[in-house]
C-alpha cells in the first residue's frame, strides 16, 4: 500500500465510516460530513498549517480533488470543536485497531502547552481559570498555560490524555485520569507503567496497585536504586521523542486556540494526527511507526 496523505486520509476515511458511522440529521445533512471533517483536521495538522484561515485557502487550491467543499473559516472552526468528542472517539479507535492496545507497558508523562506569553493577554483570556502559570524543568522556563498528560505504548499510540492547570500535581491528574478510565485499565493484566520522578508517592503506589498497575520511576535523592532502574535511561528517550513528535512536527505549542474549546480540539487534533500515522504506517508495514515524513509534504 502506498505511503502519502492521500492514501492516509482515504483509509482513515473509510475506517471511521463503516466503524462510527454518522449521525442521523434531522432536515437537511451537511455537505462536509464528521468522517470528512476529521480527515481534514488530520491534513492540516499533518501539513503543519497552524492557522485555518491559510489552510483553507490551501486546500481549496491543492486538495480540491478529496474535499471538494470546504466551509469557511468560522463555520470550519465551529464544526471543528463541536466535533471534539468524535475526535476522541477516532483516536480511542485506531488504538484499539492496532496491537499496540495490547500492550501492557505503558509511559506516562507531561509537557507544557503554553496559552499566552503577555500579562495582558493571560488577564482577558477566556482560559483564565483553567490555565494557570506553571514550571517546565527540561526547559527551565516557567510559562503560562496548560499540562498535557499522555500516556501511551512504547511506540507512542496514544492510551489516555487530558488537559489541566500546571498547579495541579502530577499524581493527582494521572489518578483522575485512571478513575475515568478504568474500563480501559481493567482491560489489561499486569500493566508497567513507566514515569519520572515527579510521580513518585507510597501512597500513590499503592493506589496504582489496586489497579493491577506497577510503577517504574527512577529513584529520588536518598533513595535506593529502584527495581529495574538502570534500563529506564533508554525507556524514558520514548516519552521525550513522542512529545519531540507532537511540538517539533505538529506544532503543539503553536495551537493558536484562545478557548477551552479551541485549546482542548486543537490539542486533540494534534494526537489525532499522530495516533493515525502510527495506525496506518502498521497497516502498511512501515519501519518506523511513529515517522510522518511520507505525510508532511
């Protein structure tokens, strides 16, 4: 099978029509459909287009031939995040299409998404009160916005995510996380989840093991080494090359959303892109799962 977007975007298609099917409209359907309207938020976060008002302008030009009508600028930016639930639902789909949901090694992490650089700009957001001013160590820059939580397989297909405020702890999100979720954790048997120090806690440890889940950190100053710490150096590169992924080739961090809305479907737009490179790149027996290169262009 060929590797280019539009064999990706033809597939991904195809797959969310038979799988999830549309809605039932009363009166008259719309021209753009969910399943094409997905499809087109992938291209565009694949092709790298952070603002929509170009983006429109371009694949009205170059993809005229697979989108034949496309709304404008603030019509496709309010079907996009009144579709933020299909989104989610897509890329809970690829996972669990792919034998990456098999997988009982998961890693877990954050990184910042930043939402303003000025004072003026975080005091009249519409953000103000779920965003909020946070740390990044590997960056040494303090930034205001939000955390994405991601946790994922090895290979990087996205298991669960969420947003939220930076003041929030760590552990505290990921136990959010799993208690929402617990359908999917009790799917799998003996899951080693692998993290950094920053989840470190017996208490937290021990409410991880009653979820059949076994953590792998890194040991804390005056702490003795940890069971398996020495091959955590290579593990913990995933989580750092699956995050380089999303802000180095999909521009995370250049999201442009002002909302809760906007932020929360721009930034599922971006794992979106990323879950069905890794869905379709199996399908065709890519190398390498996670690479964009063959869609990006």
């Amino acid at each position: 099978m060929t590797q280019d977007l539009n064999t990706l975007l033809t597939a991904l298609y195809v797959k969310i029509d038979d799988e999830l099917g549309g809605p039932r409209w009363l009166g008259r359907p719309p021209v753009l459909t969910d399943s094409k309207l997905v499809c087109v938020a992938v291209a565009q976060a694949m092709l790298g287009f952070t603002s929509e008002a170009h983006w429109l302008r371009y694949a009205r030009k170059h993809l005229n031939g697979m989108f034949p009508y496309l709304p404008q600028q603030s019509g496709y930016n309010k079907r996009l995040r009144a579709a933020l639930g299909l989104v989610k639902r897509v890329i809970r789909m690829l996972a669990k299409s792919s034998d990456f949901w098999l997988d009982d090694c998961w890693i877990v992490d954050s990184t910042p998404v930043p939402c303003g650089m000025s004072r003026p700009t975080v005091k009249r957001s519409d953000l103000a009160g779920w965003a909020g001013y946070g740390y990044c160590a590997s960056h040494s820059r303090f930034f205001w916005g939000l955390r994405l939580y991601l946790v994922c397989t090895p290979s990087g297909m996205p298991i669960l995510w969420a947003l939220a405020d930076p003041k929030i702890g760590e552990r505290e999100v990921l136990a959010a996380m799993l208690e929402v979720e617990a359908g999917v954790v009790a799917g799998h048997d003996g899951i080693l989840l692998i993290s950094d120090k920053g989840f470190a806690g017996k208490d937290f440890e021990q409410l991880l093991a009653g979820y059949g889940i076994t953590l792998m950190r890194p040991s804390r100053k005056r702490e003795k080494a940890r069971y398996g710490e020495p091959m955590l150096k290579k593990v913990r590169q995933l989580i750092e090359s699956v995050n380089d992924t999303l802000k180095g080739q999909l521009d995370l961090e250049q999201h442009g959303g002002r909302s809760c809305a906007g932020v929360a479907i721009r930034v599922a737009q971006r794992i979106l892109a990323m879950a069905a490179a890794i869905w379709h790149n199996t399908q065709t027996g890519a190398p390498v799962t996670r690479s964009l290169i063959a869609y990006d262009h």
